[in-house]
C-alpha cells in the first residue's frame, strides 16, 4: 500500500525537502494530533528506503513501538525493531523503529535519516544525537512549546492548526462540560505543577462526581480518563467498577505484557472495556479513533502540552462507528485554566523555536482570547456569545448602565484584578483620552496614574491594545473623586515645602 499524503501534508514534506536543500539538517515538524504525523514520517523514511539509505524512527514508549511498527508494514516498509527482545529485531534492514530507552543501552546504528517522535520531550539520548550526529534530523511534535527547543533545532514547519482539520472533516469537534472539581488552594506548587500528592489528596474528593457524571452525560461512550498518580487511578477504576462500568489501568504498576493486552482489547472498536485510566502512560501519541468521551480529572497548574496532548485522544475521526463529535467531562478545571493558550494554538499552530529566553514567547495580549462562559443550566463551556450552543440557554441582555457587574465598590472589595481590569481599565483609558487628545504618551501616563490609585494595582493590559468602553457614572465620579485627593495632597505638600 503506497503511502498517500493529504495536501497539506504534501506541503509540509515539500517544505523539509527544501529545508534540507538550504543546508538544515535538523527539522522540526509541527503537526497536531490526528493529522498524520507518523503517516508524513513513513513517506519521508519509503524514499529513504528507495535510496538504498537507512533510516531509524525514534519513539519513547513501548506502546509507541507497536503502533508504528503496524503503520510501517500497513505501507509495506520493510523494518525491524530495536527493543528488548522484540520477534521483529532485524538489524540488517534498512529501516529501524527503535525506542529510546533501548538505544541508550546500545551501540547507535548507522543512519542517513533519523526521525524522532514526541521530540518535544528532549532527553539525554536526542539531545546528543542533534547536537553531534552527521544524519538529517526530523522531529515531529503535536506540542513544541518545549523550552530551549530552538537550541537543537534549525527550522520548524507549521503543518496545519487543530480547527482547520476540524473544519476539514479530519478530526471531529468537541464540546467541554466545566464539572465538579477538586480545591487546590493550600496545594504545593513544585517546579511550576501542583505536588502530586497534595493533588492525588484534593483529586480524590471528587471521584464519585466523575463517576456519577459519566453515568449521567457521558452517552455511555468508550472514554479515556486522566489521574494524578496510581493511587487515584485505582480509586476512580474501583468506582467505575462499582456501578457497572468495565475499565482498565494503564500504569507503570501494571506488567508490560499486560498493558499491552490491555491496549489490544481497548483499540477493538466492539471492546468489552469501556473506559482507560492513566496518569501519562497513554495521553501521548496513543491512538484509539473511537475514543468518544475524555474525561479530565488531573489538575494541570503550568503544562499546557500535557492537557492539549490528552485531549487529542478524543478528536481523532473514526468513520466506522458513526462517531460525530468528542465530549469532554472537565472535573480537573484545565480547560478553563488553558482556554486563552489552547484556544491561540488550536487556531494559529506553532511557527517559532523557543531560544531559552522568554522574549521569544508570544506575549500573553497577542494570544488573548476572551474569557470562557460556563452555561448555569449545561454546564456546557464555551466561547462568549448569546446563547448556549449546547442547550440554547439564552444570557441576560446587558445595557451600557450594567458594564460593571454590581456596584464598583463590590467590584474593588472583590479584589479579582483579572475582573477590574476588564470592567474598569477600558473606561479609565477612555476618560485619559478624553482629557489628554492626541498624545497617547500623556493619556497612557494619566490612565496608569489613575487605575493604580484606584485598584491598588497596575492593570494587566496594554494602553496602546486596549479599546475605549463606555464611562459608567460610578467610574467617572470615583475617577473624580480620585483627582480631587490628589489634587489635596500635591496642595498639602507645597504647603508644608513653604512652611520648611
């Protein structure tokens, strides 16, 4: 079976053939879950082949071996596997799937062309071959947000973006239901994520919600379901069990040959397993089209790879079993954490190599989305607009008079700064304006001047970014009141220079 490429992917491949043209020999391919990345790699490594040259896909998980050993012989690439005591350890063939952690034991076989799967997740072993290794380097990557990236790689293709394919019909929609969720106030923070656990303990508490939430919404959909270490894993497999529902672990605790017994079941589309749980073991490169429902129940505080990856595994298209969309039962609070980030992602892709330096990330206004309405009767959560596209709950209309929600003095009690700065800050930009016409300079100084006395804070947005809003009575009598003590205090303070 020749390996046939979708436009876009002919695209991508025609763009690292001219890359390497230039002089690049290490590339990195972005492209998201379910458009095709080890399909792109298999064409790169048959003309490899047709050459007469070797080559070796890269891949860091056993599961991993298996499923793009299935792929090469789909296409009808001759290969032999390095792993353990794989049946299919053939050295002498032109093509290698090898898995990392094999090769870090063993001598490196000779290649023209090296392909590494998931190359977001740096380690010792292709740190050393980017950095030293005289082969063509391609990386391939759904998440390449992987700080200093930039460092061991030349050049990035964009490939495609999540909705264009959704658009396109090759990965299906999805609908996010904001559930119950644990509390992580008092929870550890440890090199930027939530100590595991302290969050296993906060996670937890909510188990029986995720249940009873599947039971209720979940459609009775194959799912796959995320959890903070083993110990939460168990508990939610005991609670699923308990009312009916057959689930499977897939942990490091369970043997290899058993996890893989249990994918094989699980990737059967008439499965007598209904749900997956894992911590990590299965949200990466792990493909189950049929996969209907993703159920999130780890809190994520910093790793947005980590939640976009997990939530591929429900958007792949599967044909066969009438599958139209994905449903996504959130009781970790991730979606609405992510929504600005995942939301720039899912629409723009990824063009640029992280350098290490924190310049080179998009600054958080260029990628700003608006914040994510919870529907009170669905729980549905979704883009601003007027009426719930789940269940048609229409909002409240809301006049000129209603710009700030209550009163502006239980807005400032509140204390929410991310909520001030939105209601308050475009009216103080447009009163700055107002008063100082034609010079941005002195209207920004004014308005910063302005809101840090009456928020206690700076604002969290650009002067120059930011639109002019309608100026409430409330604000513009608190902005008067503002300058009046101000002006009573410059007064004061002459005073007491001449009296000194």
């Amino acid at each position: 079976m020749a390996v046939d490429l979708r436009p876009y992917q002919l695209r991508a491949v025609e763009r690292a053939r001219q890359l390497i043209r230039d002089g690049k020999r290490r590339i990195l391919i972005c492209a998201p879950t379910g458009s095709g990345k080890t399909v792109m790699g298999s064409h790169l490594i048959d003309e490899c082949s047709a050459k007469g040259n070797r080559s070796m896909f890269l891949v860091d998980r056993i599961s991993l071996i298996e499923q793009t050993s299935e792929t090469f012989e789909r296409y009808g690439i001759d290969h032999g596997v390095i792993q353990g005591q794989h049946w299919r350890f053939h050295p002498e063939r032109l093509t290698q799937v090898c898995s990392v952690q094999t090769l870090q034991r063993r001598r490196l076989p000779d290649a023209k062309l090296v392909l590494i799967d998931e190359a977001h997740g740096l380690n010792a072993l292709t740190r050393a071959m980017l950095t030293s290794g005289t082969a063509i380097y391609i990386g391939l990557s759904a998440t390449p947000f992987t700080r200093s990236l930039g460092l061991f790689y030349d050049a990035i293709i964009n490939v495609t973006t999540t909705n264009e394919l959704i658009r396109d019909g090759f990965l299906v929609p999805f609908r996010i239901f904001s559930c119950a969720e644990p509390d992580m106030k008092g929870v550890r923070v440890v090199a930027g994520e939530w100590e595991e656990k302290g969050a296993s303990t906060a996670a937890l508490q909510v188990v029986g919600d995720v249940v009873q939430e599947y039971l209720k919404n979940g459609q009775g959909r194959k799912f796959i379901c995320s959890a903070v270490d083993t110990n939460h894993v168990e508990e939610l497999a005991r609670q699923f069990l308990a009312v009916g529902i057959n689930v499977a672990t897939y942990t490091y605790k369970d043997r290899d040959e058993d996890r893989a017994e249990t994918l094989a079941e699980y990737r059967r589309t008439d499965s007598t397993i209904r749900g997956l749980i894992t911590v990590t073991a299965a949200s990466k490169g792990f493909d189950c089209p049929d996969i209907g429902c993703v159920i999130m129940a780890r809190p994520l505080r910093s790793s947005l790879a980590e939640f976009i990856q997990f939530l591929g595994r429900g958007l792949r298209i599967s044909p066969d079993t009438g599958k139209v969309d994905c449903l996504v039962l959130d009781h970790s609070g991730n979606c609405a954490r992510f929504w600005s980030e995942f939301q720039h992602f899912f629409e723009n892709g990824w063009d640029q190599l992280d350098m290490g330096t924190k310049a080179e990330q998009p600054k958080p206004e260029e990628r700003a989305e608006p914040e994510p309405i919870k529907c009170p009767v669905c729980a549905h959560l979704h883009k601003p607009r007027p009426v719930c596209p789940q269940c048609g709950h229409e909002y409240p209309k809301k006049s000129a008079v209603e710009h700030v929600p209550g009163t502006l003095k239980e807005l400032l009690a509140g204390g929410n700064q991310a909520t001030i700065t939105r209601e308050v800050w475009p009216q103080v930009c447009a009163y700055a304006r107002q008063k100082r016409p034609g010079d941005e300079v002195a209207a920004k100084k004014m308005a910063l001047a302005l809101y840090r006395d009456l928020a206690n804070a700076w604002p969290g947005r650009d002067f120059e970014r930011t639109k002019d809003a309608p100026i409430t009575p409330e604000v513009a009598s608190k902005i008067r009141s503002v300058q009046i003590r101000f002006q009573k205090r410059r007064d004061k303070a002459k005073r007491q220079a001449v009296a000194a």
